[in-house]
C-alpha cells in the first residue's frame, strides 16, 4: 500500500465570511465533504473555529475490524490496510503549525474502535451497517477564525485555485432544495423499567468492588427520508454548541457535543471531562449552585477526572499533567453540565497512535477503572454503540488536533436515524433521576426531529377538530346535567327507551351519509355517550335524593 505523502500546505485568503453557506454549496459539488463548527458566543478557545473539508485525496474506513484505505486521486484502495499506520503517517505530532491552519483529515473513530487497544469482551452486533470509523483527508480546506476575523483556503495543488476562485465568486446562499422527514415516532431500544433494572445491575457491580463508575447508554431511532443536512441546519438553530459538524459521508453523522474530547497543539495535550448535568431552571429556580454543590455529581465527575490524568499521563512528561479546573459550571443551552479541564505536555518522538492508545475510547463515557467498566457495559447495553461515544475531529498533519466526545450525535444509515444518552452512575445514584437526565440530555434532539415529522401538520389539524369536539361534548354533557334535573322534578324515568333509538336510528343514517368515517362507528360512539349520559343522571339524582 502506498500511502499519499505528506501534503504541503498553501495558504491563501478567503473573504467568504458565511461558512455555513460555503458548506452547503461545496457539498452539492463534492462527495465525502465535512464541516465541524464552533457555535455559540466566540472565544480564543473552544467556539472559535469553522473547518470545511473541501475536496478529498484520501479516506480511510473501518467495519468489522477490517480497515479500507482509498487514494481517491488515482482510484486505489487497499482494503488490509493497518489503520494506526495510516494515522501515524497522516498525523506527524509536534509540528510548528499549532493552529487548524494546515490540511488533515476530518472524520469519527466509533466507539468500537476500542478493540484495537484493549482486548475487550465484545458481545454486541453492529445492526446499522454504519462503519466503525470513517476518515478523510482533504487536499483542500477552508479555515475560518472567527475570533480574528479572517478566513482561509488550504491547498497543495495549483490546480484548486480554480475551484477557489468560483467559490470566491458564488453567490452567498444556503443550498438546500430537498427534503428531509422523519417517518412516525422515534423509539428507544428498551422500556424505561428495563433501563431502571439496568440501573440497578450497574449499582451492584459497583457494590462488589468490580468498578466505581460505569457510563450506561440507551439508543433512540427513527425511520427518515430525505436529506438530513436540513436537520442540522435546523439544529444549528435549536442547539448551538461548541463542537457542530456534519460529516456527509456514505453513511452522514450529525454532531451537536459539548464535550471536547483532546486537543492537541504543538506538544500541549488537554482534555474537557464532562460528568454531572441538570436542567438550568426547574420550577423557575436557577440550578447553577445546585449542581455545584452536588456531592453526587461532583463525585462523578471528579472520578473520571482522575482516570484522564492517568490516560493523559501515559503519554506527557514526568510531574507535567494538571487540572486547572476541577468541576466547574458550564451552561450548555438548557443544561448545566460541570466541566474540568486536564491539561499535559507531551513526550517528544511520539506518535497518533500511542496517543489513541492512552486515551481511547474517553473515559467521561466508559467509567472507572475503564477496562472493566467497559465489559460491564458490553454485558448491560443491548446494542453496539457505533460511532456514539466514540470521537469525532479533525487531525492535522502537523500535529494539531480538536476533537470532541461523540455525544449528542446523530447518525444515518439509509434508512434510520440514531441518537443515544446515557450517564455515569455511581454508587448512590438513583435510577429514576437517572433516566429523567438522559431524556433531559436527548430532549433538544427528539423535539427537533418531530418537527420534521411527516404526519406533524396531519396530527396537529386532528389536534384541532379533537378539541373542536370535546368542546361540543362539554356543551352536550351540560344540557344532559339540564334534561336529569327536569326528569327528576317530575318524575320521569331516566331510561327512555324510544329516544334512545331514535337518537340511535338518527345518527347511524346520519353516518351512513359521511364517507370517511368507517362504518359502525356512530352507533358506537353514541350508544357509549348516551351510557355515560345515562350514569351521569343517575349520579346526579342519587346525590339529589342524598
């Protein structure tokens, strides 16, 4: 296997200042683009970049432990490549450039991918199809810093400077002329008293000794048509995070994480563990002190803290790893998520994969000791995660890469979308709190699929005749309460036998006349209101005669 070398980035300006709009005209063009974006209030250090993969040389994906590596600018493809030796030779670590202003790859290592470090009991079938990792590397980019205000276009081939130019010129606009909809209502994999006895399995293992903390996860999915760039593009609006991106690969992955997994510039390392989550208001009271203040939730967090020490240690210099913040407050739309930050410096001469190797698959999202707590869950866990828990980001050939924690994801296999939550449970975690935290977690995505959902305006102008119709009822049940107090007054026996059928004989011609509503129907319906209008002037005369 031959393996493209390394490609020498050019930089040249760009005075495209809507990359979102660049994106979605670069994709009707090109196959296997991607974009990660950092949304929300902009900063030097987490909402800061935009990086589309423009056209790509290279991609490299994985299935069933088997790696395909495809040099797409000559149509070949190995499919017994080695997947750490592709990352090592497209990842050279330690380079002068400790920006994202240099070409790389950009892509996701699923969850599965722990197999290739850690001989892990492996249970679970993939029933997506969807690859356990999927990587491109790109011979031309678009960078935008929008804490400096500048964009640029990365390149090694003279023969892009075409393609710039028309992008350069294009009109300003968002392509996005298909449709995208969600077919019916997204389910769960399992009921919410099997997750609550899951809970409680977890709890046991703890008890034992086996481990202190393991990450325990539900998936949700939904049949969809269409094109599911709509669905980011919507949930760029509901959900701002740091860590968007949209891969537009076979098989597309939708990003919305908060959680930085590992950056790494120049010879600096760091990590943002997330543990601990609540809503930000709960009846109108603030829960930012609340959460703080949690000895549950910091005990979670500061735990898994500990375990990216040790994994962020293996590959930093003696006495240089530290945690400038331990368990702080961070608003993530509606929630509060408590936040620390490990930081190292690494050993020279080291390489992509022995980073991967001390790191993967994140400790925020497996548990502590890892080793076990990830057995545990391929024990407890009904389905494989894919790429969910795994990382997504971009990998620089000069060594510079962000990543993030492959939450709040969603991914697409033709047919269904996916999205999973989960949380850490530790010894005295409650299992009924838990499962309200991973719906809480998940809410932002589910509201924004149904919006897409095809039957939404059928069911909402049935929403409206429905309540139309208990009105009308109300007003007939109010009349009935006036015909029961007369029968009373004057003696008259509540059953009357002849208006019962003529109500009966009436309505049923009555339904005979209207095409849509299946037959049977009325006599039904009106033989069961005239039963309950029957026992409400029974009740109504009995506390009378009281």
């Amino acid at each position: 296997m031959k393996i493209l070398e390394g490609l020498k980035t050019e930089t040249v300006s760009s005075r495209i200042d809507n990359p979102i709009a660049l994106y979605s005209l670069v994709r009707s063009k090109y196959k296997d683009t991607s974009i990660l974006e950092s949304l929300g209030p902009v900063n030097e250090d987490t909402a800061r970049y935009t990086i589309i993969g423009v056209i790509a040389a290279e991609k490299l994906v994985c299935r069933d432990g088997q790696t395909s590596y495809t040099d797409l600018t000559s149509n070949s493809t190995d499919d017994q490549a080695e997947f750490l030796s592709v990352m090592n030779h497209w990842v050279k670590l330690g380079g002068r450039r400790e920006t994202p202003l240099q070409l790389g790859a950009i892509g996701y290592l699923g969850y599965e991918m722990k197999s290739l470090f850690e001989r892990y009991d492996q249970r679970l079938t993939n029933d997506t199809g969807i690859p356990d990792a999927y990587l491109v590397r790109y011979s031309l980019m678009h960078v935008t810093d929008h804490y400096a205000g500048q964009a640029y276009w990365l390149l090694n081939d003279d023969e892009h400077r075409k393609a710039i130019a028309e992008f350069e010129n294009a009109p300003c606009l968002i392509h996005a002329e298909q449709h995208f909809y969600v077919m019916g209502d997204i389910t769960s994999d399992f009921s919410e008293d099997e997750y609550l006895e899951i809970i409680e399995r977890t709890k046991e293992y703890i008890r034992a000794g086996d481990i202190f903390q393991a990450n325990i996860t539900m998936r949700f999915h939904c049949r969809y048509d269409g094109d599911p760039f709509i669905l980011y593009l919507r949930m760029r609006e509901t959900t701002p995070n740091p860590f968007f991106g949209y891969l537009d690969f076979d098989m597309p992955l939708l990003s919305t994480s908060p959680e930085r997994f590992l950056k790494v510039s120049g010879r600096s390392i760091s990590s943002y563990p997330i543990k601990g989550t609540s809503l930000c208001q709960i009846d109108g009271i603030d829960q930012k002190e609340e959460l703080r203040n949690s000895e549950k939730n910091r005990a979670e967090n500061t735990m898994i803290t500990d375990l990216l020490r040790n994994d962020i240690g293996r590959v930093s210099e003696q006495g240089s790893v530290n945690v400038p913040i331990l368990c702080g407050v961070k608003k993530f739309n509606n929630l509060y998520h408590l936040e620390s930050i490990v930081e190292g410096t690494l050993r020279p001469n080291l390489k992509m994969s022995d980073i991967l190797q001390a790191t993967f698959p994140g400790g925020s999202i497996t548990g502590a000791p890892k080793i076990r707590a990830v057995d545990i869950i391929e024990e407890l866990e009904l389905t494989q995660r894919g790429p969910y828990t795994g990382m997504i980001g971009f990998f620089g050939e000069s060594g510079y890469i962000d990543s993030n924690i492959a939450i709040r994801s969603i991914y697409f296999n033709g047919s269904n979308l996916y999205f999973h939550a989960g949380g850490g449970i530790v010894v005295d975690s409650e299992a009924r709190s838990e499962y309200e935290e991973l719906n809480n977690k998940v809410r932002s995505i589910s509201e924004t699929c149904r919006e897409f959902n095809i039957l939404k305006d059928y069911r909402a102008q049935i929403d409206v005749i429905d309540g139309k119709l208990l009105q009308l009822l109300n007003e007939r049940f109010h009349i009935v309460k006036q015909v029961g107090a007369v029968k009373e007054q004057y003696g008259i026996p509540v059953t009357q036998s002849k208006r019962i059928d003529e109500v009966l004989d009436k309505r049923t011609k009555y339904g005979q006349e209207l095409g849509d509503v299946p037959p049977g129907l009325i006599p039904e319906l009106f033989t069961l209101i005239i039963e309950f209008a029957m026992k409400e002037e029974e009740t109504d005369s009995a506390a009378s005669a009281n």
